[in-house]
C-alpha cells in the first residue's frame, strides 16, 4: 500500500519512521519543498500524480505556550490551510482513507477530566493555544463531514495528548514543556547553577507520552483502520504535576536543583488528561513509561549538542 506522510521531518513523522512498521508499505514522504501544503493546486497535483491509497496527515505548526502566543496567526491559519488543503484534495483525487493526527488542546479549558472525545467544541479554549486548537477543530470536523455523507471515505482523527521524545524541538523560543525542562535543567547543570524557574505555581497537571509510542500506534491503526473510531484519543489516562515531571528530570540528569515559581508567567490549563476508553476497546496501549521516555530523550538532546 502506498502511504503519504506528511510532516516526515518533524518529531511524530521522524518516529514514524523509524517504526518497524515501516517496511511493510511503500511510503512517500515528501519534504516542505517537494509539496507545500499551504497551496491547495500543488498539493491536487501531488495527489493526482503520485495516488497514494492512504493519508498520515502529522504535519504543522507546532510549539508551546511561548511560540503560541507570539504567533497566534501563524499558528491558526497555517495549521488551517495545511488540513483543509489536504483533506479537500484527497477527497478531490478519491483518496479512501486519511488519518488526520490533531491535538488535545482541542478541548475546552474547563472540560471534565478525564476529557471525552465528545468534549470538543462544548466549551472555552484555553487562550494560550486558542489559535492553534480552532485549526485542529476545523480539521477534525471536516473529516467528520465527509465520512457523514460518504461512506466511501474513512477519514479519521487521532487526538493524541502531550507528547514528548527524539527529534523533539528544545530551543527555548518553540519548545513545548518538557523538552524545554530537560535543556533548562541541563544548562543548569553544565553552568553550575543551583535553582532552574517554572512558569506559574507547578500545580499544573499535565500527560506526556513518548512519541515512540504515537507511532506504534499509527501503523497499528493503519492496520486496524476500519474499526478505528472516528475520533479517538492516543494517551496513558493518567497525568503528573509540572512540579513532578521537573523533579524526575532532574533525576534522570542527575542533578539536585531548587525550583523557584514565576507567578507572572501563564500556567496553561489546570489539567489536561484524555479519556482513554476508546482506545482501550480499539485494543491499544502505550509501552513506554515517563522515566525511560525521558532517559531516551535526553540522550537524543546531549547528541545534538
């Protein structure tokens, strides 16, 4: 089968590549140059060239709460228009089976948690990654939209939670949480530095899975596409405080550092963990725990350093 991925350069598509998996297909993985997603007839024209039989959409904008709020434009209509031309165009060129990879920052900020798949648009976002988080509703409706009203297409959505790993983006100015901990508890360290800061109190509660994992189950999804739900979140269920995942890097380091609390930087949602009900029907689970993601991880950050 041939499979187009996209976002094959970034930390998701880098992974799913590396997937034993991956030697089961013919796969196209083209680089921004090769198709720009942001130009709806380039990418028609791709798709009616090369005709892959099946669509891994993982590419996008992404970053923290940093690089969201210095770019909220930029983060809602790039991540619009890469969805909306690539859904439109493989339903243009009767493309059967897209998976669109999206975000949890698609629910509410005040959602229930454990949060539902059905929590999406039944409340406020949270202002941080509000751009970010509409473009990925839009995505996620429009293949609802489709699948609807024909059955011939199976257009799906992976929610996954945070996630984290190799290939993972650490520069200060666009990294999400955690990587941006590993290097701020690293530079520590190098710098004999005796306290590291963390935006807000550190009581908030986030989930962060290693992106190993997302990968594992995209080929598992891929094989078992039919029964896949039509939204589904990817996560572990369960979520650790801001103030335990920097206490755990500092272990995995190897460094005893104190913690001083910036209360005039946002905190984000109070908590963000996904509903993984679905998932556990769809007969999936995630094999890495944090400790040996974050090990692999920090690994991969002294490489490339």
């Amino acid at each position: 089968m041939r499979v187009l991925l996209t976002g094959a350069s970034g930390m998701v598509g880098r992974n799913i590549l590396e997937h034993h998996s991956i030697n089961e297909y013919t796969l196209l993985k083209p680089s921004s140059r090769e198709l720009n997603l942001l130009d709806f007839s380039e990418v028609n024209d791709y798709l009616k060239i090369n005709k892959p039989e099946f669509i891994i959409h993982a590419a996008g904008l992404v970053g923290g709460i940093q690089a969201n709020m210095a770019d909220p434009v930029g983060f809602l209509v790039k991540n619009l228009d890469m969805g909306r031309n690539l859904i439109l165009g493989a339903k243009e060129n009767n493309i059967y089976n897209l998976m669109n990879i999206s975000s949890s920052c698609m629910y509410p900020r005040n959602g229930i948690n454990p949060l539902k798949e059905e929590l999406i648009l039944t409340g406020q976002l949270e202002p941080t990654n509000e751009g970010y988080a509409l473009a990925k509703i839009v995505s996620t409706k429009l293949c609802e939209y489709i699948s609807s009203t024909d059955s011939r297409f199976n257009y799906k959505t992976v929610i996954p939670c945070n996630l984290f790993g190799r290939y993972d983006k650490f520069s200060p100015q666009n990294s999400h949480m955690l990587p941006a901990v590993i290097r701020k508890i690293h530079e520590a360290k190098f710098n004999g530095n005796r306290s590291v800061s963390i935006w807000g109190n550190g009581k908030s509660r986030r989930e962060f899975m290693y992106a190993g994992d997302i990968a594992d189950f995209i080929w598992y999804a891929i094989k078992n596409f039919k029964n896949m739900p039509q939204n589904v979140n990817v996560g572990l269920g369960y979520d650790y405080s801001i103030d335990d995942y920097y206490s755990i890097i500092a272990k995995v380091i190897g460094y005893d550092v104190d913690f001083e609390y910036d209360l005039t930087k946002p905190s984000g949602m109070k908590q963000k963990v996904v509903n993984i009900s679905k998932l556990e029907a769809f007969g999936w689970t995630s094999q890495v725990s944090l400790e040996e993601g974050i090990k692999k991880t920090y690994e991969f950050f002294k490489s490339q350093n």
